[in-house]
C-alpha cells in the first residue's frame, strides 16, 4: 500500500503566499483605477484656451482610452478626401496638457493668440476678450464651439476649479460615470441618455 506525503506549511510561507496575492489583487485594483481615471487626470489643464472643455472632446477621449475602434472611426470621418491624414493627426492629450496635439489643435489661432500675451493662458484672462476671433469661433457652426463665449464668462465668474469640477461632472453618464463626448446623445458604455441637453 503506497503512503500518502502530507505536505506541511510553515507559518512563515503560509503568510508569504497570502501577503503575495493581496500585493497582487492590489496592483491589479491600482492598474484599473489609474486607467478609469486617466481621462480626467488633467483637470484644469483639460480647460483649452478658447474655453473648450478637452475632456469631452471625442479626439482626447479615444486617445486616453487607447481606443482603436473610436479612432478608427474619427479617421473615416475626419480623414474623408484628406490623402494625407492619418491617425496621429488625431491623437490628441488636451490643448493645454503639454502632450500630443491633434492637427485642429496644433493649427488653432485661438491658441496662438493666448500664448503670444504675457499672463494669458485662455481668452476669458484677455484685456480684449471677447474679441472678433473668441466671437467669430462661437458663431462658426460647430455646436460644440457654440457655447466658448458663455463658458469663458462663467470660468471668470465660477472661477476655474469650480467650472472644471462642473464640467467634468457635466461630461459623465448618469449611471456609470463613464466620460461622454461633445456628441454622446447616450452612454457608449451602458446606453444611459443625457441627463441634461448637450449644450446650453
């Protein structure tokens, strides 16, 4: 009759396993956390010059989220009859985030105006605001663009962490708190409808 070897374990290596897979749950919740709050991690930096909020911008999102589809889809949108446009004109890490620029942002006068002007990070800090460009790039169509004057005086009113809190809880489901874009009629993630309309 063969004999059974009972394995024994020690205190010491019982408290050594146990002690490892909580460092490792740890690092894994700590991996998932930093990744869900990625995107809202720049705060006031995600508050672009012209008054834009970049952590609704559905550039930044998919860029933060190293989401390929969202990508892939804003390349066939925005790269249509453009030859010469690629995924990296799209990847974008907020106008003020000091990372990568999409090409829109790379290329915006608005930007250039307020980093020309000693102590002037965005219009609403401008002597001249509301200036022919701020009032010109409000009433350009875009709705997104629409609402930069009205943002920039409640920024000066609110002040800026104030507004940025609001706006980023503005630009969040309902439900699952996931980021929304400028043009998320529902959550991509749960499929939770606005709140509220998408602009004022």
């Amino acid at each position: 009759m063969g004999s059974i070897k009972k394995e024994c374990t020690t205190r010491r290596e019982f408290v050594e396993k146990v002690t490892g897979a909580a460092v490792a749950c740890a690092l894994v919740r700590m991996r998932s956390a930093k990744a869900q709050n990625a995107e809202t991690a720049g705060g006031e930096k995600l508050v672009a010059p012209c008054g834009l909020y970049c952590g609704a911008c559905p550039m930044y999102l998919a860029t933060v989220q190293k989401d390929d589809e969202k990508v892939n889809a804003l390349l066939k949108q925005f790269g249509a009859g453009r030859s010469n446009f690629k995924k990296e004109d799209l990847l974008c890490e907020g106008c003020l985030g000091g990372g990568q620029l999409a090409s829109f942002c790379k290329q915006c006068n608005l930007r250039a105006c307020a980093e020309s002007k000693p102590n002037v990070t965005r219009c609403s800090d401008c002597s001249e605001f509301p200036c022919s460009k701020i009032t010109g790039f409000n009433n350009d169509g875009m709705l997104h663009h629409s609402e930069v004057l009205a943002n920039l005086r409640q920024i000066k009113e609110m002040g800026m962490k104030k507004w940025t809190q609001r706006e980023e809880d503005r630009w969040r489901c309902p439900q699952c708190k996931t980021s929304l874009s400028w043009y998320d009629p529902a959550c991509p993630k749960c499929g939770a409808k606005r709140s509220e309309r998408l602009f004022f």
